[in-house]
C-alpha cells in the first residue's frame, strides 16, 4: 500500500543521508597566502582529482563520490566557457558560478530520491588578497562565503578549529601548507599521522599569473614544502609527465612544479566512496 512521509521528514532523511556519507571521507583545505590560493587534500591517485581549473583566475575543489562531482566539474567548465564567449571573459565570477552551484545543487536535493554526496568549494584568486574569493557549496545548495580558509568534508569541525588557532592573514606559501597539514594530520582519531607527498594532492592558484593562474605543485617543489611542515623529513623527487590542464585542454606554462589534467579530473573511486 503506499504510504505517505511528510516532507519535512523526507529532506531530514536526505540530509541526514548526505551528510553521514560526506562526514566518512578525508577532508580537504582551501587557504589563501600571499602567493594566491592553496589547495591541499589526501589523495593517492594520480588520475581522479579533487581539484582542477575552470577558468582563467577560477578553480573547483570538491569531496564526495567522484562519479557525481566530475559531472558537477565538467558542467561548470561549459558553464563558465559559455558565459565568457556569449559576453565577456570578466563576467565569468567565482560568485556567478558558485550561485549558479547553488542553484543547481540545491534542485537536485529536493526533486531527486537521492541527493548528491558532495561537497564543493568554488575560489577565484584576486590582484590582491582582498580580492580572493571562496566559496563553499554543500550538498542541499547552501552556499558560504568564506574568508581565509575553508574545509571540506570529513571531520571538518575538528580539522577547521585546528586551522583557527594556527591561521592569520598574509601568510607566505609555506606558512599556509604548514598550517594545512598539521591539521589535516590531526585529524581521524586525534592522533597525529604521517603525510607523504606521494598520499597528497596539491595546487595553487597563483597570483602572480595574469592567465591560467591554476597550477599543481608535484615533485621535488611538493617536497621541499612537506620538509618544512615536518621537520627531520628527507627530500626526494617525485616524477609526474606534465600534460593539460582540466577544463581548457591547454598547456600548463610550469612544466616544473605544475601538471595538467585530462578529462577525469577529479578524485575519489568511482562511484564509491573516498579513499
């Protein structure tokens, strides 16, 4: 016979389903420095990428089931290409993107059986730190502006309060990775694990660019940083072929400290949960 559940208890079940899976997953850092905007995250392939470029001064980060958040990825590179050839290139906003983020989230959530686990974040470096913006967009289309730095999934509580008391405003490069891995490595059951670079993906979107400012940064420059933030670490050199960047299918102008992305650039198993 059917049966009838009232809608307040029908969107309880999806949140409360969304957020459980998300609270499961490893979390991942925004931060901004005075170089541009860090990207920081645990993840040891080297195909599925939580982060990627969307346009020239813009980047996605997201956590959650791969599957469902490349789909959102690769939607908001139409997005933001469409909107630029049809106007201007400035139109194309990280706040733009992350309402129509939003917008778009938050229709699935309540028209779908089964809301998307995901969580994103959407930043745009600007000339100057004043002018960066991040944004964070959860899974019922709630978007937050936020200032400095943001978390995404997992246990983000305890991984943002540990970047509250360590963060402050116009930290260098290496100051923010420092203060991004000492929190990422608290967290799970309290006690501190070991990160290597070969278990972390990293990218900035970097200031000092006038275009394609969206770089990864690998081998012996991921190295180097990772020996500052634990102290005693040995350096070593990681090799990763350089290729395209997501999103535009161009060349990265950093062959050095930077590699691009094909078409899958994202990161978690498919249709599964995180590693």
């Amino acid at each position: 016979m059917p049966f009838y559940v009232s809608p307040e208890q029908q969107m309880k079940d999806k949140a409360d389903y969304a957020r459980k899976a998300i609270t499961r997953i490893r979390s991942g850092v925004v931060i901004a420095c005075d170089a541009g905007i860090l990207f920081i995250a645990p993840n040891p392939s080297r195909a599925l990428r939580k982060f990627s470029e969307i346009y020239d001064r813009i980047a996605f980060a997201a956590v959650g089931r791969y599957n469902e958040f490349e789909n959102l990825r690769k939607a908001g590179v139409r997005y933001a290409d469409m909107t630029g050839f049809q106007y201007d290139r400035q139109d194309v906003t990280a706040r733009g993107l992350a309402n129509w983020y939003a917008q778009l989230l938050g229709t699935i959530f309540t028209e779908s059986n089964k809301p998307y686990e995901v969580e994103i974040v959407v930043a745009e470096v600007g000339k100057t730190p004043d002018g960066d913006q991040i944004y964070r967009i959860t899974f019922d289309g709630s978007v937050a502006d936020e200032h400095g730095f943001v978390v995404m999934g997992g246990q983000a509580d305890q991984v943002a309060a540990a970047l509250k008391d360590r963060y402050s405003d116009g930290m260098t490069l290496s100051g923010a990775f420092n203060v991004a891995i000492a929190a990422l490595a608290g967290q799970g059951n309290g006690d501190r694990q070991e990160i290597t670079a070969t278990q972390l993906e990293v990218a900035l979107l970097d200031r000092g660019r006038e275009h394609r400012t969206f770089r990864r940064l690998i081998g012996p420059r991921l190295e180097a940083l990772l020996a500052e933030a634990i102290p005693g670490k040995k350096t070593g050199a990681i090799t990763e072929a350089s290729s395209t960047d997501a999103g535009t299918g161009s060349p990265d102008a950093g062959p050095a400290d930077s590699a691009g992305t094909g078409p899958g650039d994202a990161a978690e198993p498919p249709g599964g949960d995180p590693a």
